[in-house]
C-alpha cells in the first residue's frame, strides 16, 4: 500500500484522486497502491470500491474516444464505418504518434 500514494506531485503524491499518474495521459491506477496508507484491518472493500470507481471511468472514457473517433471517421471520409476496430485503432495510433 502507498507506493504510489494519491495527492499533488509537490506534496509527493504520485497519482490524482481518480489514479491518474501525474505526467501521464491514458493510465489509470486502481489497486491498493494509490491509498495514502492503511484503511484498517482489511482493505478489501475500499481497494474494491476504488477499483469499481476506476472501471466505471474508463468505461466512460472509452465511450467518449469511440465517439470521437466514429466523428472523426465520418468527417474524414464522408462514409459509413467499415470496421470500427480499424477506425479506433487507426485514430488511437494517430494519437500516439502525435498527428492527431
């Protein structure tokens, strides 16, 4: 536990409150190490209410980047999808790649 503690980057904090790693874009942390110490005698509940908390966000996450990239598909081809996968893989690579 604390390894990689919640709270500012000044204060020695490796992640934000929703497990983001200060610095870092696209990762999420969502295990015991993200909780500033020990939560009493067993931790299960919490670390897996955090977890529930960090899945639910990247669902919504991902849902948003699908849509982004369905629109950015149809402006940029002015057609339906063929393969969606292609198309999110396509832009995702984009995005790393720094053209997006």
């Amino acid at each position: 536990m604390a390894s990689c503690r919640m709270g500012p980057a000044a204060l020695g904090g490796v992640c934000d409150a929703q497990g983001r790693p200060h610095g870092f874009t696209n990762l999420r942390l969502c295990d015991a190490s993200v909780l500033p110490g020990a939560t009493g005698v067993s931790p299960q509940e919490t670390i897996m209410g955090f977890s529930h908390l960090e899945g639910v966000a990247v669902l919504r996450d991902s849902a948003e980047q699908v849509a982004d990239a369905e629109r950015r598909y149809a402006e940029r081809y002015r057609q339906p999808r063929e393969n969606p996968d292609r198309v999110v893989i396509e832009i995702a690579v984009e995005r790393v790649l720094g053209r997006a």
